[in-house]
C-alpha cells in the first residue's frame, strides 16, 4: 500500500511553504573547494572529536541555476546511514522530485549505530552524550559550502530512533528546519516555550510493538536488558498542535486499504490533519495499522532497526 515512499517524502516537503545515482565516492569535507557534483558522496570530518559521516546524494537537477532542498534521512537504531540509503528508497525519489538527499551516520560499533536523540535513547550515543545536533549543524554548514542547498527548505525525516533525532532537531535547532516526518518513534515537547512552530507529519502504526503506538516500556533492545519509554502518540501531536497554536478537531483527509492478495494485505492507513494553526504550521499524522515498526514499504526495516 506505501510501499513507495515518494507520497510520504512530498508530504513533507509541501507542508512547509515554499538521473540516477552514480557510484559511491569518498569526499573529505574538509575541502571546502570542492563543489559535490552529482552522485553519492561519503562525507567525512571531525566533530567533537569523533571522525564523523554522511552519505550525500546530489540529483542531476543540481546542474541547473536553482538551488535545490534538502532532506536528512536519519536511520534507525542498529542502522546506519548507507544501509538506511539502500532501503528506505529516498535516493530514488531525490532523482525524480530534485532534491538532495543526506543520511547522517550515528556512532557505535560493527556499523551497528545510534544517535543521542533523548534522555533515555538510545544506545552508546546517548551513554557517551554524543553531540548529535551538532553533528547535524556542522553537517548543513558543510553542505552549505559544498553544494549551496535552500536553506528556507530544510526537511528532517528517520525511522525510529532516527525519528526521535528529527524532533529533537526540531526542538533544539529549529531554525533551521522547515518541517519534519518521523516514523515510527515519538518524543515529547518538554519546553514548550522554548519550541519553535514546525509543520509535522507524524506517521505511526497503531500495532508498532517497540515503539508503542499508546505509550509505555518498550520491550528490551536485542541483547541487552535495556528499555525505552516511550509517549503517547495522542500526546505528541497534543503538544506540537498547542506549539503551533493549531484549534479544532482533526480532519480526516484520506482513507487508504490494501488490495486482497498484496504483499500488504491487511494494511490500513488514515490521514488526519489539523491546519487551522495560528502559526501557520499544521500538524498531519499519517496513523497506520499492521505495518508495525517498520519503514513504510520496507519488510526488513524491523528486523534490522530495534531502537
């Protein structure tokens, strides 16, 4: 039913106002000379005194006169940036819709990695306090020299822990964002007064059984006796529609239900959006069932993501 992300990507990237890949290259950032051409770049530099990376994809729409938009992909917990690259498709839409595509990479160890994206999430990132939003931050200025992005149409997406990344960007450095999608984890607005309005696209599976739809302890990360709790869903799109000062009821703008005999049989999916916000920043949820806690269209996601 979702299993092409490209409906999930532009959503984002409409909310907020306003070629195919080529082989993998290594590209030092430190050279701030060198423009990224079109292609897949593995960013590296030093951040915190970590040698940090990004895979970086530019579309051939960055040849022309205008600057593009850009979208962090961040991955889930266990992931990392390449293997989020491979199977979330991003890349795929980037080369189509025209825009540049980043996948920061977290910290960890055997490419299992994660990013400090809460108080109690998630993994040795969050252990050894990892600077991840200024990882990000580092990471945009880079692009900045290396690329010349728009900066008015700065989006954050991930898969779990990643998702969580995305709010919490948005929370920190909001500024420097025009809207976030995160899928499958929530995280809630402790300081309201210290939030800046963000459009949000919230998409979650009622039946996601790690990052619980209802809220609650999560059930232990693989190998380990460690638990997440984690909010409301209800709750998290109460504080972003009261930071974003949106009023009324959401409404139910599409309804979508998988054919018989699909790979996603059994899938449902609603989308509810609450656009009557002082700000001008909605609030839309895209609230699935029997997807779980997956990447929309991608079955290992799961599996390979625990956090």
């Amino acid at each position: 039913m979702w299993q092409n992300v490209r409906r999930l990507l532009l959503s984002v990237l409409m909310l907020a106002p306003t070629a195919g890949c080529a082989g993998p290259r290594t590209t030092a950032s430190g050279d701030d000379n060198g423009a990224l051409e079109p292609g897949v770049h593995q960013l590296r530099f030093m951040h915190g005194g970590r040698m940090r990376e990004a895979r970086v994809f530019v579309p051939t729409a960055a040849r022309g006169s205008r600057a593009l938009p850009l979208v962090l992909a961040f991955h889930g917990g266990g992931g990392n940036a390449n293997q989020f690259a491979t199977h979330s498709g991003i890349e795929r839409v980037a080369a189509r819709e025209g825009f540049i595509a980043a996948h920061p990479d977290g910290t960890g160890r055997l490419r299992l990695h994660t990013f400090n994206a809460a108080p109690d999430c998630c993994g040795p990132a969050n252990d050894q306090d990892v600077d991840d939003v200024g990882f990000t931050l580092a990471l945009l200025d880079t692009l900045q020299r290396r690329i010349g992005y728009d900066a008015g149409r700065v989006y954050a997406t991930g898969h779990s822990n990643g998702a969580m990344m995305s709010y919490r960007l948005a929370m920190e450095a909001g500024q420097r964002f025009a809207a976030i999608a995160p899928v499958a984890a929530a995280q809630r607005v402790h300081d309201r007064a210290g939030t800046r309005p963000m459009p949000v696209l919230h998409i979650h599976s009622v039946d996601d059984d790690r990052a619980l739809y209802d809220g609650g302890l999560g059930p232990p990360f693989p190998l380990t006796q460690r638990r997440v709790q984690h909010p409301p869903v209800d709750s998290v799109l109460a504080d972003w529609r009261a930071v974003n000062g949106c009023r009324g009821d959401g409404k139910v703008t599409e309804r979508r239900q998988a054919r018989a005999g699909t790979r996603d049989a059994g899938q449902s999916a609603e989308r509810i959006e609450w656009n009557d916000c002082r700000s001008g920043a909605p609030v839309h949820h895209l609230r699935m069932s029997q997807v779980g806690h997956a990447w929309p269209g991608d079955e290992g996601a799961a599996a390979r993501e625990a956090l």
